[in-house]
C-alpha cells in the first residue's frame, strides 16, 4: 500500500501504476492496472459493435455529490452485487458512494427508464478512471458491462483528456478485466512503464 502525501498526487499515482483502494482516500496499491491512452484513441469494430448492441441503454452523467445515496439505491445494489456473487460488501459500496476520490457518476437506464447501472469515476483536469460499477444480473450476459467502460472512455476522449484509467487487468484469458484490451489505445502498467498489449 502506499499512501497519498504531500509528494505525490491522484495522477501521479495513477501514472505510476497505483490504484486507490476501496476503502479509502489515501491509500494507493500496486496491480496490474490498464488504461486507455487517449492520443490513440480509434474506434474498432468490435468497440462499434457493443455501441449498436446496445443502442437502447442511455446514461444520465452527474456529479457525485448530487446523487441521493438512498436505502432504496442500497437495496437494490447490495441484491445486484449478492445475485453477481461479488465479494463487495455494502460498506465499501458507501463509502466508495459517499466519501472516496470518486467525483462522477453515470445513471445507466433502460428504453422503459429503469435504472440498470451505476458507474463510479473520477475525473480531473487531466485523467478519468472507471473505478467501479453495478448493474443487474440480468444484463451480465450482454454487452451492457463493457458499454459502461466504453462510454467513459468516449467522453474522456470527447473532453481531450490524454488517459482514461480502466483500472485492473490479468493477460491471461477469463483473467481480471481481460475484456479490456480491446479498448481504444490501449496499455497496461508491466516493470514500471506503460506497454501495449502484443
């Protein structure tokens, strides 16, 4: 673990391979973290093929700090996060909510305008991370997971930010975040610089 201080700052540590751990503000670890490098950003046509596969989901975008962080959001994450069979308790899923980093978040919605997903970031002046995200079960099996990091790296590209921070990533098959090289530009931090994937 390594901690945030007065010599280093969120985008230093992100540059340098750290994630922030779930359950606080300060504290960074190393993994294997990934990330879009955005002055290589194209479009594939695989990453074409998620976006029409689901055309019929939109995202409302707002600040953190203005979304009601309220029993029934709780309920109905702690049921998609019990039914995933993630090991996420529900007091890292407040805190992370409530008192991280983290400054945006996107309402993901249905063509009947039920809520379907959350995705937790944090943007600056010059990075973005997808930190984290809900959805419902039964939408595991679709395109809909890899739609909520596409869409961020999109408009972190749309908003000319240089890297949008995808977090952990195993290159082994069914590994930690394996859908993820096929993002735009992207690369993953090996032996203490940022590679592309071969």
């Amino acid at each position: 673990m390594f901690n945030l201080n007065n010599f280093s700052t969120i985008e230093n540590n992100y540059q340098n391979g750290l994630l922030p751990q779930r359950n606080s503000q300060k504290l960074f670890y190393q993994q294997t973290s990934c990330r879009s490098n955005l002055s290589l950003f194209n479009l594939s046509s695989e990453n074409r093929r998620i976006l029409n596969k689901t055309s019929g989901y939109f995202s409302e975008v707002i600040s953190l700090n203005n979304f009601s962080f309220s029993l029934d959001v709780q309920k109905t994450i702690f049921s998609w996060i019990k039914k995933l069979g993630w090991n996420f308790p529900m007091s890292s899923v407040k805190y992370i909510f409530s008192s991280h980093i983290f400054n945006r978040l996107y309402i993901w919605k249905d063509s009947r305008n039920q809520i379907i997903a959350y995705s937790i970031c944090y943007f600056s002046k010059t990075i973005s991370h997808i930190a984290y995200v809900f959805y419902n079960p039964s939408l595991s099996k679709t395109n809909l997971p890899i739609r909520l990091t596409l869409q961020v790296i999109i408009d972190s590209h749309q908003q000319k930010l240089p890297f949008c921070y995808l977090g952990c990533f195993e290159a082994k098959t069914q590994g930690i975040g394996y859908y993820k090289r096929n993002m735009p530009g992207f690369e993953y931090f090996s032996q203490k610089q940022w590679i592309k994937l071969e």
